[in-house]
C-alpha cells in the first residue's frame, strides 16, 4: 500500500494532474517571499495574469476614443462574455446578463419574481443562508407589507444535523404550497459547502406555482448546473469567487427563457431597452428581450474586462474537466483528514454530488487554529460559530499543499 500521506505521493499526484499546467496562468500570493498556502478562492479567486493587458487594453481605447469608444467596444462589451456563461451555468442564449453586484441583482429579481398576494406570500430560504441574503429577503417582504414572523420560511436541518435533506426542503415546499410565492435557496451554502438539488428544488417549486431562484455565489464555476434544463425562473451570482475575476466583479444574472417577453414588474433603466430606440430618448420603455432588459445602466468596462481572462481559462479546461479535477482534489483532502485527523468533523456532505471544492471543518479551538494557520502563511477562513472553510481550487491549488495544509494541522499540538 502507498502511503498516502506523504511528500512523494502529493507530488506523484501533482505530476499525473491533467491540469497542472493552468496554475501558472494565475499570480500566486506570496508572503515576505514564501509562498503561501491559498485556499480561499471561494472567498476571492486569484488574479488570471492576462487581466492586467486586459485592463490597459481598455484603458488605450479610452484614451484613443473618448466617447467613440461605446459604439466601437463598449455598448455590447458584455456579449463576449455572457455566450461563455452558458456552459458554466448551463443557460441558453438570451438568458444572460452581466450588471451590478450580487445583492442588487437579488433585490432586482425580487422585485420581478416576488409578487405575493394575501394567498400567496411567503419566502422560502436556507435558515443559515448568507446574512445579505436574509437582509435582501426580509427587506423585500416589508417593502410589499409583509411581515417576515409570518412570511419567511426558514429551512432547518433535523436535530444534530448540519444540513438540509432533500426530502426535508421538498416537504416544507409542498407543505406551504399555494402560499408560497418565491423560493429562493443558495446553490451550494457558503457555510457548510453543501450543494442542494437544485433540479428537484425546481421542480417541486414550479409544482406549487411558486417562483424559484437560486443565489449561485459559491456555485457558478464551482459546481455543474443545468439552469435552463431545471426549469429555474431565475439565478444570480458574484464573480469575483470561483470566478476569479477581481472584488467587487459585476455579478451575473440567469432569467429562464420562457420570461423573455416579461411584462412584470421590473426596475427598467435605459441600458435594458431595446438599442434599436435606446439611443433615440423616447420616453416609453421598450425592454430588450431577455435578461438583459434587466440591466439599467451602462457597464462598468473596467470591472467587467478581467471576466474575460477568467473565462478563458474555464473555456480551455471545460466545466466538466474542472469538476472532475475538483473532485480528486478535494477527495484527496477528505481522505488525508480522516486517516490523519480523525477528530476533526467535516460537516460538508460525503457524496461528491451534494458538493463543490470546499470543506466545511468543525475542529476544536478553531479559532485558535485558524491563527496558528494563518501565521503559517495559511489563507482559509473562520466563519462564526465554529467552521473552517478550505477550498482546494483544481485551478491553482496542489495536491502537496493539501499535503502541506494537513501537515501543519497534525503538527498542532491543541487539536
Ligand atoms: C459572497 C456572497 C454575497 C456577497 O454579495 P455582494 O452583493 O456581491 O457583496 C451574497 N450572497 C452570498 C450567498 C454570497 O456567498
């Protein structure tokens, strides 16, 4: 038998791995000199090298244009883009867009996919989704005079459970029925790492007449959805996670096709009308078909520019080579703590399939070992009460700093 937890056999790994070679397209952080230890990309994803000429580039065409530059570059800017979107979330033309940061975008595809009624008014959400999400949920209930003691559904795991079944998030569904109007639940939590079935959410979703949505933060780039085949209303995600495509990226939107005609309610500004009148100041708004008719102002370019480089390299690897790479990785992290470190619990779910690059570890003193880490050129992260978060990313990360990563922790003397 191979020892598994050794220098020799990371390496051997290391040397096997198909996508070796894409660590080198990425700046690497570096501290005094070392090298560190990255395994936060699901936090912010590292910095693609191309982005810096991609930077200048539109920066060159600002300088030579001036204003020109909208008709020669600007105006449809996004549409490189958003056609390499479709595999990664598995949309269809039309049903990209690519406009402000992740909580806007939420509030705005509220605004068009909650419409309660005094039958049909509640919220279903993920009991420990993202606090920005529940302030953009509760905020939207009271902005339509709901109150969320009444309105909010909060999906709960079972006693001495860390996360949700399926059959629980269906029941609740089915349970609360025609009086749910809006189902709105994290692709993959970003505190237990777990990836939910969106399909079957969807389905039982659209079976009680309910809009559903999913935030994609920590799925977009990370785990395989099939958005359009789920029959999903609508999705939106940050790019600057998985995506690695600079804080603050512009965040994406996913709005089914079978809404491309929406006459809904909808926030409209001049940048989601059509470019056939957008230019010609009329008062009357004449939306373009599909998500973009979401989008309200002209794009940010310089924040946008460095999606491409990130795209780039997702369309040279594929979606499905990078979950195949994701899942050895990831597994070989899994198995090293459960032959290495038996006492620390992961609460991120087993099966591949319930989940993306990240593990979720409870460990004893974590926060104190969250600091011996960090002083050791570690970057993961804390999340209160009681969870490291490691997100070995099949992009950068390597199979002998997951070797690295498990060393220190059996060095620590507390554990
Ligand atoms: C990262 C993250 C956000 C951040 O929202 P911004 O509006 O981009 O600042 C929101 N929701 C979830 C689930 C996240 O993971």
């Amino acid at each position: 038998m191979k020892n598994l937890f050794s220098v020799e056999f990371a390496s051997e790994l290391d040397d096997k791995n198909p996508l070796k070679s894409f660590r080198d397209k990425f700046y690497y952080p570096e501290h005094n000199l070392s090298p560190i230890l990255y395994f936060s990309g699901n936090s912010l994803g590292l910095q693609p090298k191309t982005v810096q000429s991609l930077l200048l580039e539109q920066s060159q065409i600002w300088a030579k244009n001036g204003a020109k530059g909208y008709f020669s570059d600007w105006v449809n800017f996004h549409k490189q883009l958003t056609a390499d979107f479709l595999p990664i979330v598995g949309a269809k033309d039309g049903e990209i867009m690519l406009m402000n940061a992740l909580t806007v975008n939420l509030h705005l595809l509220l605004i068009s996919f909650y419409q309660p009624t005094n039958q049909r008014h509640k919220i279903i959400i993920e009991e420990d989704a993202f606090p920005s999400d529940q302030y953009a949920i509760a905020s939207q209930l009271k902005l339509h005079g709901y109150d969320p003691k009444t309105s909010l559904i909060k999906l709960k795991p079972q006693p001495h459970e860390k996360c949700l079944k399926t059959d629980d998030i269906i029941n609740t569904i089915e349970a609360h029925g025609e009086s749910v109007a809006t189902v709105m639940l994290g692709g993959v939590n970003y505190y237990t790492g777990q990836k939910y079935n969106m399909r079957e959410i969807a389905r039982i979703s659209n079976e009680v007449g309910a809009y559903v949505g999913f935030d994609l933060a920590h799925a977009a780039g990370n785990v395989e959805l099939n958005l359009h085949g789920w029959n999903v209303d609508f999705a939106a995600w940050c790019n600057y996670k998985y995506l690695n495509s600079g804080p603050g990226a512009p965040s994406g939107i996913f709005i089914h096709n079978k809404h491309s005609e929406w006459n809904g309610p909808r926030l409209a500004g001049w940048w989601g009308n059509s470019m056939d009148s957008r230019f010609s100041m009329d008062s009357k708004f004449d939306p373009i078909k599909g998500a973009e008719g979401w989008s309200i102002s002209n794009s940010s370019i310089f924040s946008m520019a460095p999606i491409k480089a990130s795209l780039d390299i997702y369309n040279q690897i594929g979606m499905d080579n990078f979950i195949i790479g994701s899942r050895e990785l990831t597994g070989y992290l899994e198995e090293l703590i459960h032959l290495i470190l038996p006492e620390i619990e992961i609460i991120t779910p087993k099966s591949p399939e319930e989940r993306g690059c990240q593990l979720s570890m409870i460990i004893q003193n974590g926060k104190e070992v969250q600091k011996y880490l960090e002083f050791n050129n570690v970057v993961c992260d804390w999340r209160e009460p009681d969870v490291i978060r490691i997100a070995p990313n099949p992009l950068y990360n390597t199979y002998s700093e997951i070797y690295q990563l498990v060393s220190l922790l059996k060095n620590y003397d507390n554990l």
